[in-house]
C-alpha cells in the first residue's frame, strides 16, 4: 500500500467536517508548528465563537463573565465534578 503525504486541502475538508480550526488539523498532521504558548481548548472556543451570529455572541460573554465570577469567588459547599458541573443528585 502506498502511503500519501496528507496535504492542505485533505486538512481543510477534515477541519470542516469536524468542525474545528484548520490550524488544529495542520499541527496534528505535521504541516506546521504550533505558536508560542499555543492551546488547543482556546483555538477550538474561538474557531465556535466566530461562527456564532453577532447576535448571539453577547450571550456567551456573558456566560464566561459568570463563571470567572464564580471561579474567583466559589459559593461554600459547591462540590464539583471532573467537568466542573454540579453533581445531579438523586433522592
């Protein structure tokens, strides 16, 4: 079996199809190095961000100014999970 280089346009359509930013696909693929102090996590927010309607971008400003709050100052006895939602607690 031959094996083929992965080229720009295969890591474009790869970058589409799952819908995050095609710099990620080309640092994975090994066509570019990634910047100084480069982070995956922000890059794929900020490619979701750019997609969203201008009208709809307050909203999740707003939403990330709540949780800063809330991280600077967590409520007492606020236990959170892996993910950093509430446990759902059955009773």
């Amino acid at each position: 079996m031959e094996r083929r280089d992965v080229g720009v346009d295969l890591c474009r359509a790869i970058a589409k199809a799952l819908g995050i930013p095609q710099q990620e696909v080309f640092i994975r693929a090994g066509l570019m190095d990634p910047p100084p102090n480069y982070d995956p996590d922000t890059a794929r927010l900020l490619h979701k961000f750019a997609e969203l309607k201008p009208e709809y971008r307050p909203e999740i400003e707003d939403l990330i100014d709540i949780k800063l709050k809330r991280q600077k100052h967590p409520e007492p006895g606020t236990a959170k999970t892996r993910t950093g939602k509430m446990p759902v607690l059955s009773g």
